[in-house]
C-alpha cells in the first residue's frame, strides 16, 4: 500500500465502536447535569428543615433557593471566559471542582449567611457547567446526532434532580438536612475524575491552532477520515475570522438576532414555570393538603416523570424537529398548570381531588420535560455563529439564571399575593402565549449544520427561517 492510500484509509475501528465512544463521551460531559441537578432538587426537600433549625423567614428562605441562581448567573459568566481560554474540558474540571466545594459548604452551614455562600458557590460551578457542557456537546456531536446529545444533558438534569429527590425523602424521616447537601457532593467527585477522560473540542483545538489533534479527534468520533476532514475544512472556514463577540454584538444586527432570541428562548423556559414546581414541589402538595413524608414521595414522583419524559425528547427531537415538540410540550404545559390551579383554588381538597391535583403536576413537568427543559439548551447552542458563539450562548445562560431567580425569589410571595389559583393560572397563561412565540419567532434546525444556520442568519432571513425554510437568495 502506498503512502497516499494509507494517509486516506479510514481507521479499522467499527462503526458500532465509533458511536458507543461518542455516546460515552457525551454521557460524560453530560454528568455536569447530573450536579445541576441535584442542586436544583436537594432544596426542595432541605429548605423547610433548615428553615426550622435557622428560623428563617419566608424572605430568607427565597433568598436561601435564589442564592444558587445568582451564583450561577456569575458562573455563566466566567464560563464563556474560560471555555474559550483554556478550553472546554478544563472550564467542566473548574465547575467540578468548585461544586464539591460548594456542596460541603452547605452541609457544613452554621447559619442563614452561611448557607446562602454555599449556594452561591454551588451556583458558580453550575453556571460553568450550564455553559460549557451544551457546548462543548454540541462541538463533538454530529449534525444527525446533535439535537439527542445535548438533551441528553437535560436527562442527567432530570436524573441529578430525581436522586436529590429521593435522597430527600430519605433523610427526611430523620431531618437530616445536612446528609441531603453531601450527598450531592459525591457525583461531583465522579464528574471530576470522568472529565479527565474526555477528548478536547475539535472546534476549540482548531480555533488555538492544533489542526493535527483536531482531526484525529474528530476520526475518532465519526470514524471515517472523508467526514473528518470535511468537518474540518467547514470549521477552517469559520475560523478565518477570529473570536469577536463584543465587536460582533457592537456592529452586526443579525449577531443581535440571534443574541435575543437566545435570551428569549431562556425566558420562556424559565417563565413556563418549571423551577417553581422543583424548588417548591413539597410546598405545593403541601396547599393541596398533603403533609409529611407524602409531601417529598409525592415530589420523587415528579423527578421520576422528569426523567421519564426526557426520552421523549432524546427519541424524537432529531425525527420530529424542534418546533413541533416546543407546540405539543407548551400546550400541555398550560393545560397542567391552569388545572392544576383550578384546584388549588378550592377551599377544601378531598381525597380524590388531591389525586387530581398531583396528576395534573405530573401532567405539566411531562410537558416540559419532553419539549422546554432539552430543546431550549439545543436551539440556543444552534443559533449563535461561531464567531460570537462563547459570547452569545454565555450570554443566553446568563439571562437563564437571572430569570430563574427572579421565579424563585418571588413564587412564595406571589402565593401570598395572588392567592393559590391565581397563582398558577399566571403561569398556564405564558405557556400558552409562548406557543405563539414559537410560531413566530423559533427556527427549525433539525438536519441543518451549524455552519448552515450561520450562513443564513447572517444573509439575513427573518428567524423563524434561519433554519429549514426558504433558500437563501441567489449569491448568498
């Protein structure tokens, strides 16, 4: 064999091989899910405890759930700074590091201050990992395989919060609040140790000149040296023009686009309700007349169906395309919460009507977890160009976790405020305005590659068609 035909054959490895090294890869990025995850589910179960030990005030305990959100709105911050410094892998081996840190603080917590530090640490690391890990999942993934990878990121999400939810369960018969944050510590531990065996992004390694590692990583992955280097030549193209977010944002309009419906995309997410239910789970089972350990068994069987549901979107959202599951997912979002609502706004719930209550909740987080909670993360690493992409998803995840503190410092006062029903009829009314927002607004990316989703944002087709629309203009 010749050296042209020995420098052209693909590797020996089998296709089979090739995919279950990606799906490892991608499972293991995607463990940084799992840790926010449990961050977001160890709450729930902790904060009325902890409540009592500290004898904090309703106030206290918002400021205690939204502690976490605003260090991770910094987090995300710093992760669109350090993905692009020293690379994805090492910004997930920060975040890990820092959320062990962040979990002992809290398990370790003298007072009020104390545990709102230890949250805010625990934020910080996942707003890190918020950032890096859709990233870098959708660097390594195919475009036929894009959309399943980064939802599986939503799964471990899911699965971190049912795990935190029966861990609460758990402790709970002893109130041990402190056994709840520690144990969150441990798949940290796991995280860390797994990321040491990740490969770097082929993007990244090219955009700091290591063209050589780049391929290799990426014959790896697709084994076959033709997509490979195709991929390459695709990624070189990008790369002619460097990193300028700020100057992007300053002078391109359609930059500005794509900046506000990532933002946009990250509102809806988070006002559709979903981390009112998985921060306050037992407090509302708790209004629908639920009490003790049947509030937390009544919340595990949230996390179940979260998870559950996840597959849903794993399955179909590179068969069905984006925007038809974000349709049927907010529809039976608003369907959930206005019932839901309904019967909170009863006086007095009898047994049978609690039945009704906890399944029209289990009804709303199946809807969320099927279309909001994965499609949000896959359309927002879709959308931004590679020349501004560290700046605008850094950007998106940031308007992420402001908006999820602003729902999470103030649900228990718009109880109070509102009154039970009204309450979640607030929320069933946004999930049904954003159906028309999707109509309006989300593309359609399913088979598009990022590079043609570039391409026809920056000809600039209105947003909807950025992706599978209408062609683009001659020339263009």
């Amino acid at each position: 064999m010749d050296n042209k035909t020995a420098a052209t054959t693909p590797p020996t490895t089998s296709f089979d091989t090739a995919r279950l090294r990606t799906l490892i890869i991608g499972c293991l990025a995607a463990l940084a899910g799992l840790m926010a995850g449990l961050d977001i589910g160890v709450i729930s179960g902790a904060l009325d405890l902890l409540a009592s030990t500290f004898h904090a005030t309703t106030i206290q305990q918002e400021w205690i759930v939204s502690a976490m959100m605003a260090g991770a709105a910094v987090g995300s911050l710093c992760g669109g700074w350090m993905s692009h410094q020293i690379g994805r892998k090492h910004a997930l081996l920060v975040g890990a590091a820092v959320f062990v840190a962040g979990s002992l603080a809290c398990a370790l917590a003298w007072s009020i201050p104390s545990m709102i530090a230890g949250r805010l640490i625990m934020g910080l690391a996942i707003g890190v990992a918020a950032f890096t890990a859709p990233l870098y999942l959708s660097e390594i993934a195919s475009e036929q395989a894009r959309g399943a990878m980064i939802s599986t990121y939503q799964l471990m999400i899911t699965a971190g919060i049912f795990i935190a939810f029966l861990s609460n369960t758990m402790f709970s018969y002893s109130g041990n609040w402190r056994g709840m944050f520690a144990v969150a510590a441990v798949p940290g531990v796991l995280f860390l140790i797994g990321v040491l065996f990740l490969p770097y992004s082929p993007r990244w390694l090219m955009m700091r000149g290591r063209r050589k590692e780049a391929l290799a990583v990426l014959e790896d992955l697709r084994n076959d040296h033709g997509v490979a280097m195709q991929e390459i030549q695709n990624i070189s193209r990008q790369l002619q023009q460097k990193q300028r977010g700020w100057s992007l944002l300053r002078n391109n309009a359609n930059f500005r686009r794509s900046i506000f419906l990532g933002m946009g995309l990250q509102v809806m997410q988070q006002l559709a309700g979903v981390n009112v239910v998985m921060y306050y789970a037992p407090k509302i089972f708790a209004l629908a007349g639920y009490v003790g350990p049947a509030q937390l068994w009544c919340t595990a069987m949230v996390g179940l169906v979260n998870m559950l549901a996840t597959f849903i979107a794993i399955g179909l959202v590179d068969r069905w395309g984006r925007k038809p599951i974000l349709y049927t997912g907010f529809l039976i979002m608003a369907v959930g919460m206005g019932c839901l609502g309904f019967m909170l706004n009863r006086p007095h719930l009898g047994q049978t009507e609690q039945i009704i209550a906890v399944f029209m909740l289990l009804i709303y987080i199946s809807g969320f977890a099927m279309s909001a909670g994965p499609l949000i993360w896959v359309l927002c690493s879709e959308v931004q160009p590679l020349q501004g992409r560290d700046l605008g998803i850094s950007i998106s995840t940031l308007t992420n976790w402001i908006a999820n503190m602003i729902v999470g410092a103030s649900f228990l006062s718009l109880l109070q405020w509102l009154g039970n029903g009204p309450t979640f009829w607030l929320f069933a009314g946004f999930n049904l305005f954003f159906v028309l927002v999707t109509w309006r607004f989300i593309p359609e990316t399913r088979d598009m590659s990022l590079e043609k989703i570039e391409q026809r944002l920056m000809a600039g087709l209105p947003l909807r068609e950025i992706g599978r629309g209408r062609p683009l203009p001659d020339g263009q």
